[in-house]
C-alpha cells in the first residue's frame, strides 16, 4: 500500500504546482514557452525530464535485459545528437519563435510548415500514447488496478496538468523531477550490482554476449537502434521550443553542456540497472519464464522498484525509484503533448485559420487542443505491441519526416525552398507507408516488411537524398530566405552598416 501512496502523493504535488501555475499563465508566451524567462538549471531539468521517457525507463531498459550492454547503442544516438546540438543551440533562441514549423515557414513556405506540423502531431502523439501504457502498467504494479484503467488514469493526468499552465508548470515541476530520476538510479546501481553478488554472479546468469560491443548482433543492428534516436534528437520539437524559453543564448547553450553530461549518466544507469536486475529475478526458478519476451522485460525497472527488497535494495530506495519512474512518465508525457498542441494552435489555427486570434482566446484553443491529442494518443497506443515498435517508430517519422530540411536551414545555405519541402514530404510518406504495410502484413501474414528498428535507414536516406539533389537542381534562394539563420547578432550588423 506505501508504493500507491507514494505514487499518489507525488502526483498530487505535481498537479498542484500546475494548477498554482495556471493562475501565472497571461499570454500566449507564457503557456507556450513559458515567456522565454527559463533558467540555465530549469532548463536542463526540463531537457533531461523530457528526453528520458518510457523510450529509456521501458523500451530502452527491456531492450538492455534482452541484449546487454549493447543497448547503450540506442542511448548514444542521443548523446551525439545533444553533442552536435550544442552549436545549434544560441542560434536557434536568437530565432526566438515559438515552434519547429516557425522555423519551417522562416527558411522555406507555408507547406514546409503545413508538412512539419502533421509529422510532430503524428510522432508525438505516438510516444504520448507510451507514456499512458507505462502509467497503466504503474498502477497494475503498485495496487492491482487493470491496466486499461490505469492507462486511462494516466492519460487524464497528464491531459490535465498540461492543459492547466502550459510550459509554465512543465519547466517549474522538471527541477524536481529531474532530481529524483538522478538521484534514484545513480543510487540504485550500486546497490543492486553488490547486493547479487557482483560481476561474478553476472558472468554466471547472463551470455558472454551481453557484455560485448554489438552483443549477438550485427554493425548494422547497432546502427538500427542508433540512428533513429540520433535523428529524433536532432529534430526534437521539444528541445527547441525550450530553448525558445531560455532566458538567453547563454542559458540555452549552458544547459546543452549540462543535459549531455546528465543524460549520459542516467541512461548508462537506467540500462545497468534494468541488466543487473534481469540477472538476478531471471536466475530465480519461479520467475525464469517471466522477462524472457519483449513485453515483459519492458517493465524490469518497475519491477524492481516494486519488489526492490529481493534485490537487496531499502524499501525507501525503491520507493524512490518508483517516484523517478512516475516522474519519468509524466513529465515525457507533458512535454510531449503540449508541443504538438502548440504547432495545431499556433501553426495552424492562428496561422490560417484565425490570423487576428491572441491572448486567451489563443491560449482557450491550445487547452482543446491537448485534451483532443490526448485522446488520438490513446488511439494510436492500440496500434502496436510494444513499447519499443512504439518508440522507434515516432523516433523515424520525425528523424527522417523532420530532421534533414531543420538541420539544412541552420547549416547549408544552398538549400532551397524547394528541396526542404521535398525532404520533409519524402522522410513521412516513406515512414507511413511501410508503417502501414508492416500492420497490413502482420495481420494478413505474421511478418513484417522491414522491422521498425531498419525504417529509419530508407526513410531518412531518401529524405536526405531528395533534399541536397532537388536542391541542386532548384535555383539558389534569396537571402532573405536564409539570412537571419546565419546572423550572429541583428543589432550588431545593422549599427555596423549605419557606421560604414
């Protein structure tokens, strides 16, 4: 009954800060990137929450029990993806818009932006619809509630807290958050490596495999598992409208040095730990059976935080794992829904449909906006199987839908309107449509046409193919296009040229 309350009472914490932070919430700024007043240490709280999601504490840490120590392979598309973002990162607050397709329309039209908007809207729905299952699995955990129930409790919570206060209870709640996800696995990994006895009782339950580069995999295996979440971070929406909340350049580009350093820490953790305690309830004759499938590895962590005294862990640890792994959930959960709320809002609605709308009315939609996203992830969770197909499937529609016309607009100049339109239209309809025949072929067959972990390869190579050759073939673009991505301070230039 303590693990329950535990989880009741943290999000009875969280729900309250939003709800405080509601009655701040004045403009259409303020709900969408929090009035762009956030923090160097708000800032990578809210990185590190957002980014370590069900995608890390589930998919990640059943995929780490099944393969070992080869999974970091998933972890560190990441890590060199915030690496190369770090010299995007002043660039991208000195913009200073609101969403991803701002940016869109600023370097290419109105289509880039229509295009960019429908392929966050489908990809972040779907990893929504992940955080919902992992709440549900939670519950079931924690006090026997049936998972569906569960999932539709969590879909409500996080609908709520998000519609509440926008960005602004995002960023005040992920310090917290932040800091009991580091503390509990950092925590939690020693405790359980010398509570099973070590390296020792490791060699002896888990493959030689497990403790090697590829595993019992391929080169391209590992590059299966790499790209798209190298690709999704380059692209990810959600790390941008933050930045967009920096208080400055500076704070934007301190809290990139700062989340890679966090990041690297707690997902080595989190697939250690998911390893170590894999090798301990797999040697046990009553549960041999139990983590062997995808599924059900999947909930390793849960498990460990549920039943942490058979692993040698305090019950207080593992009560604190469970709020990291709650906090997780939610906090993945929020940001993600809030930010393909906002392209609907901003992007679509203010942008064709109601120019003039602003202020309440602006911030009234967006709310409508997250409850009815909300519900399209509750859908689209129904559509797969596990956790894992879920999350490399949103990782490759933005990674090959999103990340290559992005990318271009702050580092190519010769990219045109033409071939960044192009790009985004291929990376998508490549990512649906063998989405769409693997659920075909599954259902008529029993086999897929390409697994979900190998899209990411045709997908973002014919996206970046048909951008640089479309490109090169398309007249050049004029700098008004492309100037303001490659001015270093506006103000500076232009009193300059008053000089001279």
């Amino acid at each position: 009954m303590i693990f329950l309350w535990v989880v009741i009472g943290y999000l009875v914490v969280l729900m309250s800060i939003s709800i405080w932070k509601s009655f701040k919430v004045k403009s259409q700024e303020d709900f969408m990137v929090a009035g762009r007043k956030v923090s160097t240490a708000r800032l990578v709280g809210t990185l590190l929450c957002t980014w370590m999601g069900s995608g890390s504490l589930l998919a990640g840490a059943g995929l780490a029990a099944n393969v070992g120590f080869s999974e970091l392979w998933m972890a560190a598309g990441a890590w060199v993806g915030i690496i190369i973002v770090f010299f995007l990162a002043g660039k991208v607050r000195r913009i200073a818009e609101f969403t991803v397709p701002d940016i869109l329309e600023l370097r290419y039209n109105k289509w880039a932006r229509i295009l960019g908007t429908m392929v966050i809207v489908i990809a972040y729905t779907t990893i929504v619809g992940y955080q919902f299952r992992a709440g549900g699995f939670v519950l079931d955990l924690v006090a026997g509630v049936p998972e569906w129930q569960g999932v539709l409790l969590t879909a409500g919570f996080i609908v709520l807290f998000t519609a509440f206060a926008g960005m602004m209870s995002i960023v005040s709640v992920d310090i917290i958050n932040g800091a009991v996800i580091s503390l509990a696995v950092v925590i939690a990994v020693p405790i359980v490596f010398f509570s099973i006895g070590g390296a020792e009782h490791l060699t002896a339950t888990l493959p030689a495999s497990h403790f090697t580069v590829f595993g019992d995999n391929s080169f391209f295996w590992a590059m299966g598992i790499f790209l798209p979440t190298f690709f999704l971070l380059l692209g990810e929406s959600n790390m941008y409208q933050k930045f967009f909340s920096a208080k400055s350049e500076k704070a934007a580009k301190s809290a990139v040095a700062w989340w890679v350093i966090g990041t690297i820490i707690v997902e080595t953790a989190l697939a250690s730990l998911a390893i170590f305690a894999f090798s301990h309830f797999n040697a046990l004759p009553t549960v041999s059976e139990f983590f062997l499938s995808s599924a059900d590895s999947e909930r390793i962590i849960l498990h460990t935080a549920r039943y942490s005294t058979e692993v040698g862990m305090p019950v207080w640890a593992g009560l604190l794992l469970l709020a990291a792994s709650v906090a997780i959930i939610t906090s993945t959960g929020n940001s993600f829904l809030l930010t393909p709320s906002t392209n609907l809002t901003r992007d679509i609605y203010q942008r064709f449909i109601n120019p003039n709308a602003a202020g309440q009315k602006i911030i009234f939609m967006q709310r409508i906006m997250v409850v009815l996203l909300g519900l399209m992830a509750y859908l689209l969770l129904t559509q797969f199987t596990t956790i894992l197909a879920m999350a490399l499937t949103a990782y490759t529609m933005v990674g090959a839908g999103l990340t290559p016309a992005l990318l271009a607009a702050f580092v190519w100049k010769r990219v045109t309107v033409y071939g960044g339109v192009a790009s985004i239209a291929t990376g998508m309809s490549i990512t649906l449509i063998i989405t769409i025949v693997n659920a075909i072929m599954v259902s008529q067959l029993g086999y897929q046409l390409l697994s979900e972990q190998y899209i990411i390869l045709p997908a973002a190579s014919a996206s970046i193919l048909v951008l640089v050759v479309v490109s090169l073939l398309t007249p050049h673009d004029p700098q008004s296009k492309w100037g303001r991505f490659y001015t270093k301070d506006a103000s500076l230039e232009k009193a300059i040229e008053e000089v001279k």
